[in-house]
C-alpha cells in the first residue's frame, strides 16, 4: 500500500507503514527534513517544485511533475537533482489548467479549425468566412472631373429635363456647361439594364459621337439605343467628353 502525504507545496509518496503524520511534519518544514526521516524506508519519492529525490524501487509510475516514461532520479544521502524542464512542458501540452482557461492543445485546435473555416474547408454544415467581393459599380468620368455611377437612368444635358417620370425611379440629370450651345438642353439618356448599358441620343441638333478603341467614330442615331462598352468615349460637344468605366 502506498500513502500520499502533502505539505504545501511538497508531497512525498511513502510506504503506507511509515509514519504519515510525522512524515507531514517534516516535509512542512523542509524536503531535506523529510528525507532524514525517511532514510530507512526502502522507498520514497519527495516533489519539491521543480526539485524530485526518489529513493529505492518506486512501485507506482510517477505522472505528477513528470511525462510517463520519463526518468526518476537515483539519488544519495546527499544527492538533490532536479526534474528534467519536461514537466512544465507536459502540463502545458496536455492541458493542467483550472478549467477556465484555454490549455495550449486547446488552442491550437481552435486555431486550426478557423484557419480552415477562413479557407472554406468546412463540413458541409457550417457557413465559410470568407466573403464574396462585390462587383464594381459601372460608371461614367465626365471631361469636367465628375464621376458618376451608372445605378438608375441618367440623362446629360446643358439644362436636363425628364420626360417621363418613374414613380418608383425618378432619373438624376446631369447638368455639363455649353457655352457655344452645341449641347442640347436634354441630350443623351443613359440606361443601366439586363447586364448591359446603352446609350440614347435625344435628337440632338449637333448629334453624339462615339469613339472606340481600334475603331473609326460612329455620330449615334437619334433615339436609337446603343450598347457602350469599357473605355468607350461619347463626344457631346463644346469640349464636353463622356468615358465609360466598369462596364
């Protein structure tokens, strides 16, 4: 049989026919007080914070301070070793916590599961983290600096007007500066729809004229949609410049 016997920080492990009581008195006052008085045991083992004497053939496996398999100490009448630094390890590798913290295995695993969570590597039933990038908002870089996007119907003009109103969609009218009056009052509709945008002109007394990359000028045809694409440029007049981006 085998008594535990501690003392504050100290624990000794003895046979049970020793003395437990005035072994517990010792090891209150000292690890060195307790093994005097456990010289004539035929084995003991003495924890002292980081400090192990062991005596004899130990009949259990120490766990306590120590990893399984590690090895105890001979020592001497006058020899002290101390553990091996594998026993601070081993409580914090295998989790010897108070129950409110998180042990380091714990965290790891916690770790792992949302770095796999943030790469989409879930089980079927949880949601992934990472989040789709949306879209740009197709727009158009007028000649006087302004940018606008194209989320409703637009109409350019020197004096924009609305010929039909929308209840649920009223247009945003663009006002461009014409001093030789080249622009008309309302002269180009914009539409954003099905995926595409197109281009109106409003009969216009000057006209509209689109330039396209590796392609000779079009003047567009009144109150015909055209579809613009990226990089399109539609020449209003008066120095007056529409360009398309993010189509």
């Amino acid at each position: 049989m085998i008594t535990l016997v501690a003392a504050g920080a100290r624990t000794a492990l003895i046979p049970a026919a020793v003395d437990a009581a005035a072994v517990h008195t010792a090891l209150a006052e000292s690890a060195d007080a307790a093994r005097g008085l456990l010289g004539g045991a035929d084995w003991f083992v003495i924890v002292d914070g980081e400090l192990v004497l062991r005596h004899g053939e130990v009949p259990v496996t120490i766990v306590d301070g120590l990893t399984v398999g590690d090895t105890l100490f001979d020592i001497g009448a006058d020899e002290s070793v101390p553990a091996p630094n594998a026993d601070r390890r081993a409580r914090q590798e295998t989790g010897d916590h108070d129950g409110a913290t998180i042990s380091l295995a714990e965290l790891r695993a916690r770790r792992a599961r949302e770095s796999a969570e943030r790469a989409g590597d879930h089980d079927g039933d949880t949601v992934p983290t990472g989040r789709a990038t949306a879209a740009p908002v197709p727009r158009i870089r007028l000649s006087t600096g302004e940018v606008i996007d194209i989320d409703r119907t637009i109409i350019i003009g020197r004096s924009p007007r609305a010929a039909r109103v929308s209840l649920n969609e009223a247009p945003r009218l663009v006002t461009v500066p014409s001093p030789q009056l080249d622009i008309s009052r309302s002269h180009l509709e914009v539409r954003g729809e099905s995926g595409a945008v197109t281009v109106v002109d409003l009969r216009t007394t000057n006209g509209t004229t689109l330039q396209r990359a590796g392609a000779d000028p079009v003047r567009l045809r009144s109150n015909e949609p055209t579809v613009v694409v990226s990089g399109d440029v539609l020449d209003l007049g008066d120095g007056i410049t529409a360009t398309f981006e993010d189509l």
